[in-house]
C-alpha cells in the first residue's frame, strides 16, 4: 500500500456478456433505483494470495460491447490511439466533442494556457493487455463509464442542487444550508467574482478548513470559469508564496485565521484580490458566539493587515446585486490545481480538467453500486467528511460526489480534536465514513467513540495511506462495517482502484481498476514485469491528469510512451485483478541487497496489542548499507524495545526484523493525518 501462479498469458480471461447498467439512480431515490443483481455476488471476496498479471496478452479479453465515455476533448480516455481494442472509441456527446484536440505529447502537457489534453494521450499506442479486474465486477459494474452528460463541473453540480432542493447539502457546527441555498450563495459569489474582471481560466485559490464557506467557494469559481487552487491552511508562508507564485493566482478567499500567513507571502506574488472570511460567516446568530470564542478564548486568529480585502459577507452582498454570466467552459478546461505536497520534491500543480474529475465522480458513483448489492440503500445518505475539502480525496468522494447524489455532508473543521469529532458524530445517523488509517485508530481509541451507534453505517472506505489489518479487524469488530481500502493521487483525481464495497473480508489490497482503467504492472524500462514480480503501479483512464502546471519536463517523467501515469508506488496484480501495494519506491529500505518494504514491518507490529502508531524507516548500517528502524508511540508505557523485537522473531524473516526501535510521544503528519517517514528518517 504477494504473490501467486501465473495467469495465461497466451488468451485473454473470458467475461460474461451483459448489458451495460443504467446511469446509476441519485442516493435517496429508491424507488427509481435499478435493483443490482445479486447472482454470482461470491466474487466480491478477495483471493487469499496476491499476484501480478502479465499484461503481454496476443489478445484483448472479450467484454460486451459497451458505450464508452464521451470523448473529453483529446483525453486519453477516448484517444484511440492510445487504448486496446477492449474498448470502443469515444462517444462525441454534444457539445462535449467541440473542440477535441490531438492528443499531446506528455512533455508537452503543460504550456502557461494549457489546452489541457489528458497526459495519458501522450503519443504512441498503448499495449494494453488482458484486464483480469472485469471477470471479478459484479453484475452492477460497467466496464466503462457512460457518456458525460455536462459539460463542466458547475453544470453537474447546478443541476444536483436544483434536483434536490429541499435537501440539507452540507452541515456544520450544526447549522446546515439546503442544496437550493448552496446553489444560489454560489451563484452570488460566481457574480461577485466576475465583477472583478478576472478573465476565463483565472486561478482563484482557497485556503481554508471544512466550513460551509468552503463548497460555496469552490462551486462558485467553478461556475464563474476559473481554476479552483486548493491550498493547506496550515501552510507557512514560504510555502503559501511558493504556490501562489506558482499557479499565477489572482484572487484568494481565505479564513482569517490563516490571513497573517498571507500577509506575510503576498507582496511577492500576482494575487490582487483578497476576500477575508470568519469560522461563523454561514451559521447565522450562532456566528457571532463562534466568532467571539475562536478570536477572543481560543486567540486563534493572530493580528492581521491585508489592504483593500472584502469581507465575505460584502462580497456576497456584491454578488447578489451583479449580473452572473454563465461561462462557455470545455470538458478539456482546467478545473483545479491540486497540489502534490511536494512529498517528491518542489511541489507542483496537477492539472485537473472538467472531464478528469467528473470521470472519477462517475467512477465512484458506479462504484457505490456495490455497497447496495447486499443492504439496503439508505434513503438520504449522510456523509461524514472529516478530511479536508481541498485536499482531492475528499474534495472528490465527499463534496463532488456527494453534491451529484443529493447526499449530506457532516463537515468536521478540526478532526484531530477527535473528542469534539466524537461529540459531533453523536448528533447523525451517519452510512458514509472516508477516512483513512490514522483517523481510524485515533477513534478506535475514543472510550466514548465505540459506545456511538453504528447501526446505519453502510460503508466505510480508506485512502491516502495503507490501511492496517490490525485496524481493520477491530473497526469491523466495532462497527460491524468492513474498511474497503482505495488507491488514487492527486494526478488521478484521485482514485484509481478500489476494493468492492460489498467484501465480507479485509483484503490487505488496494482492490481492482475502476471502470474506464487501466493499470499495469512494470519494471523501470517501462516493460510488464514477469508473473508475481514486484513493479511500479501504472495508471491510464480518463481520470489521469493532463500534466503538471508549467512543468513539461517533470510531466515527461511520469508518463510513459503509451500514455500510463507512473505512480511511484511498487505493487503486484493478482489473476483476479486485484493490487497489492508494496511501498513507496522511495521508502524501501535496501538491506544487503535485499528490498525490506515500510508497510509490510508496520502492519505487523502495528497488530501488538502496547502498540499505538508505528512508523519504519531505513538508517544506514557499516554492515549492511541499511537496517530498518522503528519509532513507536506506545499504547501501553509498560512495552519495551525488546519485546517489540520479540513479537518480530516468528513472523519476520531475519533482515526484515528491526534493528533499532525508539519510542516517541506522537509521530510526524501530514494535514491529513498521514505518517511523514521523510521526517523520521
């Protein structure tokens, strides 16, 4: 985040020809909800053993005929130049087909006004092989995602609002605003920013936590015709300057928390506009308590300067009295910047186009299919959306998706207050949790967590780092409700795989390819690795971005000839089609010439019942180059080094098992809660 007998090779795997389903009904809707078939549901479960596929076939497997995705303007997705005969040309949908360019060549990828094709048509053609992952879809699964039916994200998400109206779009601190009221703020905020004279494709960053603020932003820009550039409020202002340089953004919106960071980076960038918003902006009396709490008990908002700022109270009045002009926007437009962190150096771009986030909401919308295979739906799902907005897996899962199926989502502003997260999950019903490995333990460790009801969670699905199988089993154990691990990046939108919603057991796998991917499994030269060898994951889909912003030699790095995106994470595909992660390539610890995978020691002592967190890395060694090195925040002060070592011996071969082991109060992470190994190191 394994291995097994090769598949043949020679003839593609078999799979049964059906129709293709109907779009998938929106979530509450259930009595126009098609009925999933439920023959053959076995297949779910996945394999004991893990194994990589040889992707070398002579022949394509033999699916149904399906529509495929409508052609987004030059996308890999629908570039016939770049998929195997698995799959039919792209559908011209509309007005979705104006326009389509050529496919580009990754190194091209990313000129100053991009015309964003998706990286993934770089030029060559692609040698897609045998797709294993399709014969274990159940019967609710499309091979392919339909025909875009909107032309940019605002449409899609306009139109959701307007289907349910009546329906409480996102909640927080208590105070909810129906989809009517999400629709109409943004549009009042789209005018007020058109009012400016920004021009299409403008870069607008947000910097700001889960408040109610932040979907009426993010919509709104999106409906004016500009780029959203998502930004970690807890950025400093090195790194704040660095990407508001690097984008060119225009015009910010940003909680006043976080206003003296930019204060202090924006006389060295291009942002003109500066709209300034407080925690209780959008929760009407209770606001001003709010306001008085976080500013005068809490001191949580440190002096600030920024001149001519518009408070986001006076800029919606703006907007409300502007005229709003909706935008020709493409499907081939960039939507978002998402940065990468700069886990792997400077931190870039991604360009996320209109049609690379849609595919993968209507990726994951066909997915969730499978979570209904063997319960009921609930009639008015409520999501619990404890990750942040701008970080792309919640943006993705949560707010896009969730908008599209007329879900309500719980916004949790500061999850690592994990009493006050408790306190506030009290109060819903909650099916939806995303979440991730971190946030998972941290609640199972919660006294008054585990006494919640958790009778009407249907799905409970982790991301942005392994999922434990310690954790796994007592999150099962508690809530009755199975983790299904996902796999994605911000450069895909960002999932790429996942395991099937309606598994019985944790896999200890990353799942299948979603419809409409790709992955393949390849040594460093680019070739399909032998059955059961270790190689990079590599990803191609309509979802994959269209390059890296201004950076046409880093996007040529990680896209290959025939259009798949180099994940940098080092897996192994099973006959079925499911992936396995091994690790990070940059976290493998080489002893001895022997690669010892991070995630594989974590899992194992993460199961010791002292053991809170753990974290491995590699620290040099006279003897053998390298020796693993465990930091570990107890669960019990009573656990020593030694017996740490000890539960190691039996399930560890020799060079595996670690050599040091420090103990440590708490462990390094991200914004989003995963472990940093980099800081450790």
């Amino acid at each position: 985040m394994a291995k097994s007998s090769d598949t043949k090779t020679t003839s593609a795997p078999k799979t049964r020809a059906r129709k293709a389903p109907a779009k998938s009904a929106a979530e509450g809707e259930v009595a126009d909800a098609p009925k999933p078939a439920r023959k053959k549901t076995t297949k779910a479960a996945a394999p004991a053993k893990t194994a990589s596929t040889d992707a070398k076939a002579t022949s394509a497997p033999k699916t149904a005929a399906r529509k495929a995705p409508a052609k987004p303007a030059g996308k890999a997705a629908a570039a016939t130049s770049s998929r195997s005969t698995t799959r039919s040309s792209a559908t011209k949908a509309g007005a979705a087909a104006k326009g389509a360019a050529k496919p580009a060549a990754a190194a091209k990828a990313a000129p100053k006004k991009p015309a964003a094709k998706s990286a993934s048509a770089a030029k060559g053609t692609a040698k897609t092989g045998p797709r294993p992952w399709l014969a274990t879809y159940p019967d609710v699964l499309p091979a392919e995602i339909p025909p875009f039916a909107h032309n940019s994200i605002g449409e899609m998400l306009v139109e959701a609002c307007r289907k349910h109206s009546d329906r409480p779009a996102f909640t927080c601190m208590g105070k909810s605003i129906t989809f009517a009221e999400l629709e109409s703020a943004s549009r009042d905020f789209a005018a007020y920013l058109q009012s400016l004279g920004l021009k299409k494709g403008a870069r607008v960053a947000v910097m700001m936590p889960n408040v109610l603020q932040y979907p009426v932003a993010m919509m709104a820009i999106l409906r004016a015709g500009y780029t959203v550039v998502n930004v970690n409020p807890l950025y400093t202002p090195r790194e704040l300057e660095h990407q508001l340089k690097d984008s060119g953004a225009e015009a910010i919106v940003i909680l006043e928390n976080f206003a003296k960071t930019l204060q202090t980076a924006i006389g060295k960038t291009d942002v003109k506009h500066v709209v300034v918003t407080t925690m209780g902006d959008m929760l009407g009396l209770k606001g001003h308590i709010v306001n008085f709490v976080v500013r005068k008990v809490k001191k949580m908002v440190p002096d600030w300067k920024l001149a001519d700022h518009v408070s986001f109270k006076t800029a919606m009045k703006k907007g409300a009295d502007a005229s709003y002009t909706k935008p020709e926007c493409t499907l081939e437009d960039v939507a978002f910047l998402q940065y990468t962190g700069g886990t792997t150096g400077v931190a870039k771009g991604a360009m996320l186009t209109h049609s690379n986030v849609m595919a993968n909401v209507m990726q994951n919308e066909a997915w969730l299919e499978t979570a209904y295979i063997d319960q009921a739906r609930p009639e008015r799902s409520i999501y619990i959306c404890a990750l942040p907005l701008y970080h792309i897996y919640a943006l993705t899962v949560n707010a896009l998706m969730g908008v599209k199926l007329g879900a309500e989502n719980v916004l949790i502003p500061n999850p690592r207050d994990i009493p006050g997260f408790v306190k506030e999950l009290k109060n819903y019903k909650f099916n939806v949790f995303p979440g991730l490995n971190t946030l998972f333990n941290a609640l199972l460790n919660n006294e008054d967590f585990q006494k919640l009801d958790f009778s009407s969670l249907k799905l409970t699905f982790g991301g942005g780092m392994a999922v434990q199988k310690a954790v796994a089993e007592r999150w099962m154990k508690l809530t009755g409700c199975m983790i299904a691990e996902g796999y994605g990046l911000s450069e895909t939108s960002p999932v790429a795989t996942a395991n099937l919603f309606n598994a019985k057991e944790f896999t200890a796998t990353i799942g299948l390819p979603l419809p409409s991917t790709d992955v393949s499994i390849r040594d460093e030269d680019g070739k399909e690795v032998k059955q059961g060898d270790v190689g990079e994951i590599c990803i191609k889909g309509p979802q994959v971005m269209a390059g890296y912003w201004n950076r046409p030699e880093e996007t040529a790095k990680v896209m290959t000839s025939d259009g798949y995106f180099r994940s940098g994470d080092m897996g192994v595909m099973d006959e079925r089609g499911f992936v396995k992660i091994v690790d990070r390539k940059k976290d493998m610890i080489l002893v001895s010439g022997f690669n010892v995978y991070p995630n594989e020691l974590e899992d194992v002592v993460a199961a010791h019942p002292k053991v809170l967190e753990v974290a491995a890395v590699g620290v040099p060694d006279e003897k053998s180059g390298e020796v693993p090195k465990l930091f570990v925040v107890r669960k019990d002060d009573s656990l020593t080094e030694e017996e740490i070592i000890e539960f190691c011996r039996d399930k560890l071969t020799g060079y595996k098992r670690p050599r040091h082991v420090e103990f440590r109060d708490e462990l390094p992470k991200s914004n989003v809660g995963k472990i940093l190994r980099r800081e450790l190191r």
